[in-house]
C-alpha cells in the first residue's frame, strides 16, 4: 500500500511538472516579435537554473547534498556531467530541428523518441524490466502525440532535421536516466535539479549572449522569460525530481507526455486556437495512455511492498 501510495504521489508530482512545462509554448507566444525560438530556448534554461541552483544553495540539506554530489566518486560526476550535457543539449537540438523540418515533424520526432530511448538505456545500463503495461501506454501516448501534432500545419521533412529531433530525443532520454540514478542513490532533487539546471544555465548562457537577447530589455519580454524560468522550468523541474523518487525514469518520461496535451489545451482555450478531429483523437489517446499508465496495479502478496533499490553504483546512467 506504501508503494502505491509513493508511486500515485510521484505521477502527481511528474503530471503537475509536465503541467508547467505545457505551458510554455503558450508563455512564449507573447514575446516580443524579434525574440528567435532558441533565444527564448536558452533564457528560459538560463532564468531556470539560476533559480534552481539559488534554491539548492539556498537550503542547508540541499546544500550539503549538491556538495556531495561535486565530491562523490567517479559515477556520480559523470552522472551530473550527462545530465548538464543532456538539457543543454535537448534545447540546442529541439529547436534546430524544429527550424530544418519544421514544427509538426521534429516536434513529433523528439517528444516519441524521448520515452522509447529512456527505457531502452535504462534497460541497458542496468535498470528494471520495461513492463507491458509500460510498452502499451508508451505506444497509446506516443501515437496520441503523433496526431495531436501533425493534425497541425504540415511541413517538409529534413532528413538533417530528423537527425537532430532523434538526437534532442536521446539528450533528454540521458538527462532521465542520469537524474533518477543520482536522486535514487539518495540525493535530495532540489540539489540534483540545482546542480543540473545551473550547469546547463553556465552552458547556455554564451548562447543566449550571441542569439540577440534584446528582446529581455522590454517589459513584456523580461515577463515572459521570467515566468519560463520560474514556472516553466523551476517549478516543472523541481516536480520531476520530486517523482523520480518513486518512479522509474521510463515511466516518468512517459508521463511527462501530458505536457503536449497540455500545451493542446492551452492554445484551444487561450489563444484560440482550433483543433482538428485527428487532434482531439489524439488528445483522447494521450489522456487514455496516461490513465492506464497511473492506475494503480493489482497488489500481487499481502504484506509490505518492497522499497525501490538503489541503482548499481559503478554505472552512471
């Protein structure tokens, strides 16, 4: 029962994350109009780490956990470098794809990669089994999401593009893995999500500097940013952690597909958008996968359900 109890709170947590981080396509709908898609990419990381790393410097536990971490043994360092690598490069890769092939493509390729690589590395770097359950609701929601968004304007297909899509896919598939491996060997996620974030913020701060970041001297621009660092990236990152406690990175990314159906139903209700039937099936198939994802499975013994173990200590993924 405690472990139901732990695993529904961590999908809550990973839904309510998901839930923040769809909203914002919508956030960065009112940029100013000279703002390029990879300039917000980097400002929203850049804002989000800052506050990240403020609020695990700012904790004792925190702190003490991030110090940890900077001096623990070789896996845990390259677990940390991975998962600063893997964000910083989600974002560069995400919306390079996006101008090569277009939205609906590259969109389509990242988010469905992204579930299928995290179960396939965390199998392989010595993670549980992919259950069926797992399979079929990864497969319900990544074929959701296919809909959702190619029900959109449809656009050229960039062989490069696609690259780039499955390698933005890959880069959040490591950041998964590497993040649920650092807090299951008992490091606080504040301090794994500060350590992360701040990282990949260093990172992509000299991006932000050359993409004309302007556009965050005006009110309204430095609003925007300001609420896709602190909501779309503090707080979403934040939830995550906080449900990669109890579960699974693969069942965890799968979850975190709520987020297109929440950015869906946010341009449907605040921008007005329209959605197409195949959109609404799509939507329907997300909210479905996620359903069967989160039900609670049978209790197979009566007493005490086992605790999650710790991941092996010599891998770092």
């Amino acid at each position: 029962m405690r472990q139901e109890r732990g695993r529904a709170g961590g999908a809550a947590a990973v839904l309510g994350g998901a839930s923040a981080s769809g909203t914002a396509g919508t956030a960065a709908h009112f940029t100013p109009g000279g703002a390029s898609s990879v300039s917000v990419g980097a400002a929203r990381i850049v804002f989000g780490g800052a506050v990240l790393l403020g609020v695990a410097l700012g904790h004792r536990g925190s702190r003490r956990d991030l110090l940890a971490l900077l001096r623990s043994g070789t896996a845990g360092r390259v677990g940390l470098v991975l998962a600063i690598a893997g964000v910083s490069g989600y974002q560069l890769c995400f919306f390079s794809a996006v101008r090569l092939t277009g939205v609906a493509v590259g969109t389509v390729v990242a988010i469905g990669s992204g579930p299928v690589l995290t179960g396939l590395i965390s199998r392989l770097t010595g993670g549980g089994p992919l259950t069926v359950r797992w399979m079929i609701a990864t497969a319900g929601a990544v074929s959701g999401c296919a809909l959702l968004v190619a029900s959109g304007r449809a656009a050229g297909v960039s062989l490069a593009g696609v690259g780039l899509a499955l390698a933005g896919g890959l880069c959040y598939a490591v950041y998964a893995v590497a993040a649920a491996r650092m807090i299951s060997r008992g490091t606080g996620e504040r301090a794994v999500m500060g350590g992360v974030l701040g990282g990949a913020a260093v990172l992509l701060a000299p991006v932000l500097a050359a993409s004309s970041p302007g556009w965050l001297v005006s009110a309204r621009g430095l609003t925007v940013a300001l609420y896709l660092g602190l909501v779309a990236t503090a707080v979403a990152y934040l939830l995550v952690g906080r449900g990669l406690r109890t579960l699974p990175a693969p069942v965890a990314v799968t979850f975190g597909l709520a987020e297109p159906l929440v950015a869906a139903l946010l341009g449907l209700l605040a921008l007005g958008e329209h959605l197409t039937p195949a959109a609404v099936a799509g939507l329907a198939l997300v909210g479905l996968a996620l359903a069967v994802l989160a039900i609670p499975a049978g209790r197979r013994a009566s007493g005490p359900a086992p605790r999650r173990p710790p991941e092996p200590e010599g891998s770092p993924l």
